[in-house]
C-alpha cells in the first residue's frame, strides 16, 4: 500500500503528462547513471592494461606482466556485470520510449546494430586475451588487446551518436506526421557526434585513471608503498593527466556549439535570464521567482567561456518560451559542478607533473594521496554531473525541437514496479561487485594470483 500511495503522489506530482513519464525518467536516470561508469571501464581499461602488458614484455618486468593479469581479471568482471546492465537498457529504450522508438527506430537502429557486434566482439577478445596467458605467443597475445580497446571505441561512439542525433537531429525527413527518406549513415555521423564522443571517450580515460590510481593511492596510505603500487598509480595517472588537460578544450568547443543549435540549454548553463553582452559568467546561485540568488558574478567571463569572445552576448531564457525552458537550476548546476570537478581535477594532476619535476616525491605525501583517493569519486561524479546537464538541458525536448518527452514517454502507469525491479537489480550487482572486488584484492594481498574470472579459462587440477 505505501508503494502504490507514493505513486499516487507522484503522478499527481506530474499532473497533465503522461503517466509514464515520470517513472520512464527515474528509471533510465539510474540505469544510464550506473552503466555509464562500467562504459568508462570498457573503454579506457583495455590500453592501460596494454601499456602495462607491453612494458612487462619489452624490460621483462615481472610487476608490469602482474599487473595485466591482475586488471584483466578485474575487467572481466566489470565487463560481466555491464553486459547485465547493458541488456537492461536495451529493452528499456523500447519499454520507456516507445513514441522515440516506435516512430525512429528505422533512423536509430544502424549505430544501435553495430553497438551490439561491438559488444560481442570486445567479449571475444577479453575471452581470448585472458585464455591466452602462457598459451599464446607474447607479442601475438599482446595484439589481442588492440581488437577489445577498438570494440569498446566503436561501441562508445555509437551509443554517443544516438545521444548527438537527440541533440541534433539529421538523416530523415517528416511528410504529412510520417517519418520519411531514412538515412541512418547521416544520422549517425550527425554534426554534434564526433565532439561528443570525444568529450565522452575523454572523460572516460580522466574517471577510470583516477579511479585506478585512487586504489594505489589508498594502498600506499596504507604502508604498500612497493614498485608494484607505484606501478599501478603511475600509469593510469599518466592517462588521466592527459584527459584532465585535453577535456577543458573539447568542451569548450562543445560549448561554442551549443550557442547555435541549443540557446535554452546554454541559457539555463549560465543562468542568464536575458541576453547579455559582454556577459559574466556566474558560479553557484539559483533562480527563485525570476530573480537569481546567492551567485558569484565575474564580469566577461561567460562571454568568453560560451563565445570565444570578450563581449559576445549570451542568449538568455527571456529568448525562449516559457513553456520550453529546461529545469534551469538543475541544469546550471550540474553543469558548474561539473567544470567546477574537471577544473579541481586538472589542478591535481598539473601539481604532481610540477613537483616531480622539480625532483619532488608526491607518492611519499600522505596528503597528496589522500587527495588521490578522493579525485576517483569526483571524476564519477563529473561524468554524471556532465549527463545530468546534457540531457535535462534538452528538456522538455527528447529529439530536439521535434519530439518531446512527454510524446515520446510510455502512457503506462506500471512502469513504477519496473522502475522499483531495476532499483532491486542494480542494488544487487553493486553489492556483488563490491563484494567480488573485494575478495580479489584480498587474495592478491595473500599471495594468491591464479584466481578464476568470467570469459576466462577454467582453473587447471592440481597434479596429484
């Protein structure tokens, strides 16, 4: 009964739209938000583990070679428990959306088809690649890698497209209400996908080195301060210091765009209620009843940021209609605080590169790796704070300016117990890859290393 009384609330809440609405943007908020941290895994992961695979063949480094196996074993997990996630969402674009689907899946179902050879083709390589140790030639066993990195590359951009293809709709026409003259190559490759997925592609390099690190980092706070854990922070260290500098770039160029084919979105980033030129960039504040509150305000400095310019005006929400404005202070503040995180985070690594350097030891600065630890769970949240604004800054739009969520949302009020099983799920696999996770790490720690792991080959009898 308390089920079904929250619900009741919650519709009410949601008076005038489709019943589904509400619990279609629930539901496919946390199975996004939760499999997009797995997606980052799949994307970036395979060429650290290349780095280290290849640097343990070429100097014959022992630790390296151990670290490979150790961080293949861990993405067989991660890549299991994200096929879970993944096959949830694939039904759930059809379940949830059905007004998207039902009338653009001629339009969609191109990158969504190669989303799906790329799955199983970056399955069969991590199988082959965790078969292959002590089976397989070195070198040959190395190349396998470069498959299973390129599968997670294409699979990435493809999902990402369909997401730019919302944002800016190509490759079809509409006649008469009809979806008509499908082109599905030109709906891919629409104008906004390339900057998007490398935006996407990386973020994901920036959040899984700094969650990988973070783990050495909190190893070495507690006294494992050896060449396998100065190993194991380096390298993926390496690689987010180098997305945590890139991304700034990309998103400001990304930013640039938005100006031309999203103006409401980039209004509701800055939280310009008109349009302002030169305009101030504002961090923090919200807008209550027209009038914003508790900002700091720097006079040029959107103009500069959104424009490229030094007195560019930003559009502002006074430009657009009502009716279509985004949820503006959700979206100005998962926005800041995403460029608040990338700002922190980029700040982190350009210290460390300085003092080392200089010839100083950050990885003896106990304060240096606690700040460490901490930058793994804020690069996550960068990532979700960036979806958050991307998607709810399109609203009341799921296609821009041509379908709207609420025509594109299920009319059944059912989806809640969907909503409540996925909650169920996805609570579960969480607990099992904490727990399993876990369970590696503490038999690594004792001396084991033949430890089983999914895709890979059945552990050898002991000879008698």
């Amino acid at each position: 009964m308390a089920i079904v009384g929250l619900t009741e609330v919650l519709l009410l809440a949601s008076e005038g739209e489709p019943p589904g609405l509400l619990p279609a943007r629930q539901q496919m908020a946390v199975s996004l938000g939760w499999h997009i941290v797995l997606a980052s895994f799949g994307v970036a992961f395979p060429a650290m583990i290349f780095v280290v695979h290849r640097r343990g063949i070429v100097r014959n480094d022992d630790v390296a070679l151990g670290l490979a196996r150790r961080w293949a074993k861990v993405s067989a997990v991660l890549f299991a428990i994200g096929a879970v996630s993944g096959t949830v969402l694939s039904f759930e674009m059809g379940l949830l959306w059905p007004g998207l689907m039902g009338r653009f899946g001629d339009v969609l179902g191109l990158p969504f088809a190669f989303e799906g050879l790329s799955f199983f083709v970056e399955a069969i390589f991590l199988g082959i690649y965790l078969y292959g140790w002590d089976r397989m030639p070195p070198r040959r066993h190395l190349m396998t890698l470069i498959p299973m990195a390129l599968a997670g590359i294409v699979g990435t951009f493809c999902v990402v497209s369909v997401n730019a293809w919302m944002n800016h709709p190509a490759g079809f026409v509409i006649r008469d209400g009809e979806v008509t003259d499908v082109n599905p190559w030109r709906a891919m490759f629409n104008e906004a996908a390339l900057l998007q997925f490398l935006h996407m592609w990386v973020a994901a390099f920036l959040a899984v080195g700094l969650v990988v690190s973070g783990v050495y980092a909190f190893g070495m706070l507690r006294g494992r301060v050896d060449a396998h854990h100065r190993l194991g922070f380096t390298v993926p260290f390496v690689f987010a210091s180098v997305a945590a500098i890139v991304q700034p770039l990309i998103g400001h160029v990304l930013g640039m765009k938005i100006h031309d084919e999203q103006p409401a979105k980039l209004a509701a980033f800055e939280l310009a209620q008109t349009t302002e030129g030169p305009a101030p960039l504002r961090l923090g504040g919200v807008l209550i009843d027209g009038e914003v509150r508790w900002a700091l305000t720097i006079p040029r400095l959107g103009s500069i940021i959104a424009r490229n310019s030094w007195d560019a005006p930003v559009p502002g929400l006074d430009d657009v209609p009502r009716s279509q404005w985004p949820p503006v202070n959700l979206t100005h503040l998962a926005f800041q605080s995403m460029v608040g995180i990338g700002t922190l985070l980029a700040a982190v690594t350009v210290v460390y590169w300085l003092a080392r350097w200089r010839g100083h030891d950050l990885l003896m600065n106990r304060w240096f790796l606690r700040v460490s630890v901490v930058t793994g769970p804020l690069a996550v949240l960068a990532i979700e704070s960036g979806w958050v604004a991307t998607e709810v800054g399109r609203q009341p739009w799921t296609v821009w300016q041509v379908l709207t969520t609420a025509d594109a949302a299920s009319r059944s009020s059912g989806l809640w117990w969907s909503y409540i099983a996925v909650l169920i799920i996805y609570l579960g696999m969480t607990v099992g890859a904490v727990v399993v996770l876990r369970s590696m790490a503490r038999r690594w720690r004792a001396g084991e290393e033949d430890l089983p792991s999914p895709y890979g080959p059945p552990q050898a009898e002991p000879v008698p």
